[in-house]
C-alpha cells in the first residue's frame, strides 16, 4: 500500500509540475559568493516515468522562453559536475562528449574564445557546442540591447543565467556577445605593444625604431579604441659625431563606436593626429563622426567597413612663401579592416583608410598597415610590419637643399610585441 501510494504521489507531481523545472539538492559549492547556481537537467527515461524506481523526480516541461525560473524554497541543482572546480573553472563540452576546462573569454559572432588547460587559448564554433557551463559571472548581451550579467548554463538552444533577481532565460539565438567577468573597469580594457629596432654599424652608422600600440575599452554595447603607429631612424653625417633624422612619423587614432544592432555601430566620435615633417606635414588633424558594420565575422576571419564625414586641419613645416602654411577643409573617411587567422598561432591584420578632401584634393590621403604575428609563447609574438603612407600632392619645401617629399612612404619591419 505504501509503494502504491509512493507512486501515484509521483504520477501526481509529474503532472503538476508541467511548468516548472526539475531540481536537485547538491552540497553547497566553494567560491560562488552564496549565489545559488541553477541548471536545467533535460535528460529524460526512454522507458518513461512508470520505469523509474519510486520516489524518482520526473522530468519538467521546458519553461516559456524569458520567464524567470524561480526554484522550490531550500532547493538548489548543480551546474558543473562534482569533481571540477566551479570556482576557478568554466566548461565546455563539445558535441562529441569531451568536456574542455579553462576560462571562457568571449563569444561573438558564433564563435567562442577558450583558455584551455591543456590546449592554450583556442576558438571554437558555437554550433560545435553541446554544453557551456560557469559557476563564474560573465556579462551577455542580447538582441534588443539587453544586457545581463551571472553564472550560466548553456544547454541546447537555451541559455540560463542566475542574476540577483532570479533565474532568467534567452534562445542562443539571440546572443550577440559574451565578455569575460562582471562589469568592472578592469574586464573592459585590452592592449598590444609592438617594437622593432634595427642598428647597423661600421661603414654606416643608422638606428631605426618601430612603434605600434594599442589600447582599448570595450563593453557589451561600446568600443573606445585607441592606436599609435610610429617610425624614427637616424644616421651619421659625413661630420663626426653628427647625426640626420632619415625618417619621423607620428600617428595616433582614437574613436568611440556604440552599437545599435548586432553588425551596426555608430562611430560618435574619431579623432586623427598625424605628424611627417619629411612629407612637409608638421601637423595634421581631422576630427569626424560615422557609421561602421560588421560584414563578417567568423572563426577564422572578420571584415569590418567604415565611413564618416568630418574636417581637417593641416599645417605644414617648411612652406614656401607662396603657399599658405595652415589649411581647413572637409573630409569624408572611409576604412576597412579585415582580421584573418590562417592558423591557431598565427594572425594576420590589415588595416586601411583614406581621406578625401573635395575642397583640396592635393591633401588626399591614404594609409595602410598589414601585420602578421606568430605566436611565440604565452603573451609573446613576433611580428612582420608593413606600413604604407600616402599624400596625393606633398607641398615643396622652403629649403632648398631639402629633398623633394615624395608621395608614397613605404615601411617593413620585424619585432616583438605583447598582447595584455
């Protein structure tokens, strides 16, 4: 009689239970801050509830798609399976059965950025993805701009996540990106610094040294970017001890891009400094506002396209009388940039924009940077530099024993650089 009444009573909660989840009850988990961390199981008996030993929790119907998911009072499911640290570790778990441990980095486009334990940092294709588990709080951004930030689990087409306010859900389908860690300062920024340097002497005596850095802020819903490209080689003179600048150039870019949709961003402000005092160009600066898109974003390969309008300001560094030494004009910039990894260690950047200037077409300008870096250990790369600089009608110089600038620079060089 009491087995009987064991499983009628069980039969009574498979039904009443058509909206909520099943739950189970583990031990409480170190390092979660006293959050408790939710999944979903979605495992079912193909012999069906009759089949189950008395007693046995039946399995729940899935609940309706970003309704909070609230657990029976006291009750508590594991998310990560016993024996891994929830802590200090994120899972992932392919399609094929095997479980990768590491650190979730990002997710973007379809493919997921992994630190793994035994295989360094590797990317993977979300649709290759059978599970992802963290007990660690990462920020979600989903269509619509909404954005949430906890522990999650991704399972199936669905993605839970435990905020302060409960559990709440979203389709796969509508993420558009994942950024490793709550929202802090410190989560938001990235870097790379570059340094080539070459000396040659004996017969002739010349230092050259090459500068690329970046450093950027990026969210969920912004990117403010910020790079510098230098060059500055020196050499002896006939006179000893005396030394000539063969090559002094300067350009730093910064912008500030906000999202509007998951490919569209509006660029709210870009700001170009540039500085060639052998292309007769002391100063130039051009301030301007516009539109970028994501063309394509893949694993291995991304492609991204900008435009904007603005103005420019120049000022030359040795003009002749008759030419005027500062100008003002409009501009329209447009840009591209295509990231492309051939290989897991290997990276190869390309960068390129031009200035149209309607109102003084002698000041046109293009400029295009192409590196290709292989990975070395850890942080470490090394890394082959092309940069191209073009002025369509550089002004003479007031002196006359100064050379004729020129209107195509052209720079390679080999380094090291640090990505941070």
């Amino acid at each position: 009689m009491i087995r009987g009444f064991v499983r009628a009573s069980a039969m009574a909660l498979l039904i009443g239970s058509a909206v909520q989840t099943a739950w189970a009850d583990p031990p409480e988990q170190p390092g979660l801050g006293g959050a408790e961390i939710v999944a979903v199981e979605s495992e079912i008996d193909p012999a069906g509830p009759a089949a189950k030993p008395a007693g046995a929790e039946p399995a729940a119907a899935e609940p309706a798609e970003g309704v909070k998911v609230e657990p029976p009072a006291g009750v508590k499911a594991p998310m990560l399976p016993p024996d891994l640290a929830p802590d200090t570790h994120d899972l992932l778990k392919m399609k094929t059965g095997e479980w990768l441990v590491g650190t979730l980095q990002k997710i973007e486009d379809g493919t997921i950025s992994f630190d793994s334990e035994e295989f360094d940092e590797i990317t993977v294709d979300l649709a290759d993805t059978a599970e992802i588990r963290s007990a660690r709080p990462h920020t979600y951004r989903f269509e619509g701009r909404i954005v949430v930030t906890g522990p999650a689990v991704m399972e199936g087409d669905v993605i839970r996540i435990q905020t302060a306010q409960g559990m709440v859900e979203h389709p796969v389908s509508a993420l558009v990106t994942m950024m490793e860690g709550e929202p802090t300062e410190w989560n938001f920024w990235s870097g790379e610094l570059s340094l080539g340097l070459a000396m040659r002497r004996g017969n002739t005596n010349q230092s050259d040294m090459s500068l690329f850095g970046r450093l950027m802020r990026e969210t969920v819903l912004t990117r403010f970017d910020n790079t510098y490209n230098g060059a500055f080689s020196a050499a002896d003179t006939a006179t000893p001890g005396v030394t000539t600048q063969t090559a002094n150039n300067h350009r730093y870019v910064t912008g500030f891009d906000y999202f509007v949709t998951r490919r569209l961003f509006l660029t709210v402000a870009t700001l170009e400094v540039y500085s060639d005092p052998f292309q007769n160009i002391a100063l130039r600066v051009t301030p301007a506002a516009g539109l970028g898109y994501d063309v394509m974003s893949r694993r291995r390969f991304s492609w991204e396209v900008k435009a904007a309008v603005g103005y420019q300001w120049s000022k030359l560094s040795d003009p002749v009388a008759t030419v005027p030494s500062e100008s003002q004009d409009f501009a329209m910039l447009f840009g591209t940039v295509i990231e492309l990894d051939p290989a897991a260690d290997v990276e190869w950047d390309t960068t390129y924009s031009v200035q149209i200037i309607p109102t003084n077409m002698d000041s046109t300008n293009q400029f295009l940077q192409s590196v290709l870096s292989v990975e070395l250990f850890g942080p470490v790369d090394l890394d082959a530099t092309f940069v191209w600089n073009w002025i369509n009608n550089p002004q003479p110089k007031a002196d006359p024993t100064a050379p004729i600038p020129v209107s195509s620079d052209f720079r390679l060089s080999l380094g090291f650089g640090v990505d941070f």
